[in-house]
C-alpha cells in the first residue's frame, strides 16, 4: 500500500482519518492501523475508502492499494 498518495487523497478532499473511517465503516483504531502498516485493508475496505473519496480510476486505486515490485 502506498500509504503517502492516500494520505494526499485524503487531504485533498478535507477529510479527517475519522470522517473517513467512519464513512467507510471501519473502526478508527483499525483505519489507523491500516494507514499506519500494521495490516492490510482488505478489497472491501479499499473500495469503500475509494468510493468515498471518489477515485474512480483503476489505475489510481492500484496505485493505492497494491504493493509496489521492487524493480
């Protein structure tokens, strides 16, 4: 996960790590995890959290949500 472009995202559309959480139904405490390394967001999550911040472009929740190969 690339946790620095969802961090932007989030930013860019005002929200707090809270509103969000909350608006895609996970627990703050499990967002905050997530975001932070600890676990992974699974598919659902990932997509909530999209739909919420309106990314539609599938390249753009890749980019988020997959691990980058090391090159």
């Amino acid at each position: 996960m690339q946790a620095n472009l969802l961090r932007a995202e989030i930013a860019y559309h005002g929200m707090s790590y809270k509103e969000l959480a909350e608006r895609a139904k996970i627990s703050t405490s499990a967002f905050s995890a997530k975001i932070n390394g600890q676990r992974p967001f699974d598919v659902d999550e990932a997509t909530r959290i999209c739909d919420v911040l309106k990314i539609e472009e599938a390249e753009k929740r890749a980019n988020i949500f997959l691990k980058q190969m090391p090159q």
